[in-house]
C-alpha cells in the first residue's frame, strides 16, 4: 500500500511520461500510461485495501476483514478523510463482537470524520444507539434512532430500526408479577 500522496506523485509522474509519449508519436503508449495514471488517482479517492476489507465482509469473513485493516499501520496519515471515517467504520464493526466500549469510540469517530454513504452512517448511528441502549443511556439511544431512520432513506435499515425500537418498549415497560407473593387477606401456607 502506497501513501495517499505518494499515490498522486505516481499519477503526476506517469501522466508527464504519457503526454511525452504521445508528443514522440507513441500515442497508444501514451493512451495505456494516462490509463494507468487515472488507476492511481482512483486509489487515492478510494483506498485498495479499505475496498478488500468491504469485499471481505460482504463475505462475512470478519478474521481476514480485521488481517486486512490491520495492514493500514497508520490510518491518519496513508487516508483520506473519508477513508479514515470508513476505516474506523469498520473497526468498528470488528470490534462491536467483543468490545463494546471501543465500538462505540470507533464509531463515533466514523461520524465525525464523515461517511460519503447516508446509508452507512445510519448504519452507523444505529450501531451507537444499541451502544447506548445496553450501557442504560436511553435518550441518547432514542435521539440516535431517529437519526438512523431520518438517514435511512431507502429503508435498507427499517427491519433493524424496527427491532430496536421493540427493544426499547419492552426494557421500558414495568415488569407485572402476578401471583408469586403473599396472597391479600390471608398468611400463607
């Protein structure tokens, strides 16, 4: 994997190599290099390996999804913004199985950093508000809720928001014992 702006010097460097070619008559060498420099301005807008670990969890292979982050040694600085906001998106992901507390930091700082994806962030906001939720932050659950579903405009997400908010009535209703304790009026036997 190269740096993002190494990404763009290889473009700058390739395309300068292009239009030479194509100056000397060498035109269709020229053609190929303009092509092969459009590649490297495509990975610097979208990261390969962020693209093989989304590839890898449409699988739902999560061990070789968190082996392929685990390639971006330093996130700030070989992504994008928005790369960066995906990568902690799927961090995120990964590490909601067995840590909710930092779940829930990758995801904030997904949002933060911002998703290009509307759908994506309410998957994201959803993901935060059953956070929230377990850890008895009921507001902050339901404020993210309505966002998710304000986001989700395709309703890709409705069956899950729909579960959440079943969820939430149910944690809220009081719990009716009927018959169990002592009996009105007599003692017990």
């Amino acid at each position: 994997m190269f740096n993002k702006n190494i990404k763009l010097v290889l473009a700058a460097v390739i395309m300068a190599y292009a239009v030479y070619q194509i100056t000397e008559t060498f035109v269709g060498n020229g053609v190929m290099l303009i092509f092969l420099a459009l590649i490297f301005i495509f990975l610097y807008f979208k990261n390969e390996i962020i693209l093989l670990a989304f590839l890898k969890l449409r699988k739902q292979d999560f061990s070789a999804t968190d082996r392929i982050l685990n390639r971006i040694k330093k996130p700030k600085s070989a992504l994008t913004q928005k790369q960066h906001g995906y990568y902690n998106f799927l961090k995120g992901i990964m590490v909601s199985q067995t840590n909710m507390n930092a779940a829930e930091k990758f995801f904030k700082d997904a949002v933060s950093l911002g998703l290009s994806m509307d759908h994506d962030l309410a998957m994201a906001k959803l993901n935060l508000a059953g956070i929230a939720f377990t850890k008895r932050r009921k507001q902050e659950a339901q404020k993210l809720l309505k966002e998710a579903q304000k986001l989700d405009k395709r309703d890709m997400l409705s069956e899950q928001i729909k579960m959440m908010k079943q969820q939430m009535k149910k944690a809220t209703m009081p719990n009716q014992h009927f018959g169990g304790g002592q009996q009105r009026g007599g003692k017990r036997r």
